[in-house]
C-alpha cells in the first residue's frame, strides 16, 4: 500500500497552462484511448474507501449544492479500480498518481450523479490486483463487475465536508442524524 496522490496524466500532457490532472477515468474510454494508454493495463491499482461524496445542485437554485454520502448499506470497505503510476523510490516521484475507473450510474443513483466509482467485490478486487489477470479478463471487471447500485445507500451530509481543514467522524454522519445529536446534546446540556 502507496500513499500516493489523485490525479494523474501522461508526461507529454504536463506543461504550464494545462489542465489539472485528471482524478477520474472513464471505463468506456480508459482501455483505448490515447490519454491513458501509458497505464494500462499492467498499472491496475485498488483505491480503499468507505465510501464518496456528491454534491447535488438545488432544482430551486442552482448555484446552492447539497453534499450526499455515498457508501455500501453493510458499511464494509470499498475497493476502486484504479489505475496508478507508481516509482519505487525514497522520495515520491511527480509523476506517481493515480485516477479511480467511473462508470455510469444507474437506477436512484443518477439522481445524484450521473457517474460512480467502479467499486469491486472483494474477489473481483483481487483479480483485478493479479498480475495473472489477462487484459481481457480485466476490462470485462471494469465493465461488468461493478456491485449493483441496490448495495448502496446515500444520504445529506454536512456542508462543513465542502473545507479541507474539517477533518471529523461526523462529516459521514447523515445530516438528520447529526441535527438530532445537536438537539438531544442542546436537550440534556446543564444550564
């Protein structure tokens, strides 16, 4: 396990007054493109989580965003398909990065965005790792392996997740929960 950064783009995509590195990579285009071709398929990486955040515009107002949690309804740790360029090396090379796979959402989920992660079950997980995997067997884990939106569940967060400097267990918290807490601690306090 690498500690490495999220974003990644190819040598000759650098230079002053390009874009950003890209975070994400398509799986309808990540196995034939030009952009990515640098990693795969012999760079396939798992990014861990316990889950993402979407923001979701207001339909009243589309300059106000709402946060959403998104996670797996068992709580269990996510695997990402990744791919990464990583160097073995004391101190990290500027071009190690990683971009997580996307994939189209589908059923509840496209109300809140209209992609995902491409999130594996722990033995597609592995597969996907395996340096055995052919590049065959791992495009059709990119396309098809993808655990059914019906695994998940998502729900309002707090705005406060929106500054990095937040750093809190609550940030995860569903934002009934999290008022609730506030009124029943507001409700029990001592004057």
């Amino acid at each position: 396990m690498d500690k490495v950064r999220w974003g990644w783009s190819p040598f000759w995509a650098k230079g002053e007054g390009k874009r950003p590195a890209p975070i994400n990579a398509r799986v309808e285009t990540v196995m034939t493109g030009k952009y990515f071709k640098q990693l795969w398929p012999n760079n396939r990486a798992l990014a861990p989580a316990n889950g993402w955040f979407e923001w979701v515009k207001d339909p009243s107002d589309p300059k106000k965003k709402q946060p959403y949690f998104i996670r797996l309804k068992v709580k269990g740790p996510m695997f990402l398909a990744a791919l990464a360029e990583v160097h073995e090396r004391l101190e990290p090379d500027p071009q190690d990065g990683f971009v997580i796979i996307t994939a189209n959402s589908n059923q509840g989920m496209v109300d809140i965005h209209d992609r995902r992660p491409v999130v594996l079950s722990t033995e597609h997980a592995r597969e996907w790792v395996d340096p055995g995997t052919t590049p065959a067997r791992a495009a059709e884990i990119a396309r098809e392996c993808c655990r059914p939106t019906e695994q998940y569940t998502w729900f309002e967060v707090s705005k406060d997740v929106g500054n990095v400097r937040n750093q809190s267990p609550r940030l995860i918290e569903p934002l009934d929960e999290s008022i609730d807490g506030l009124v029943k601690q507001f409700q029990t306090a001592k004057p």
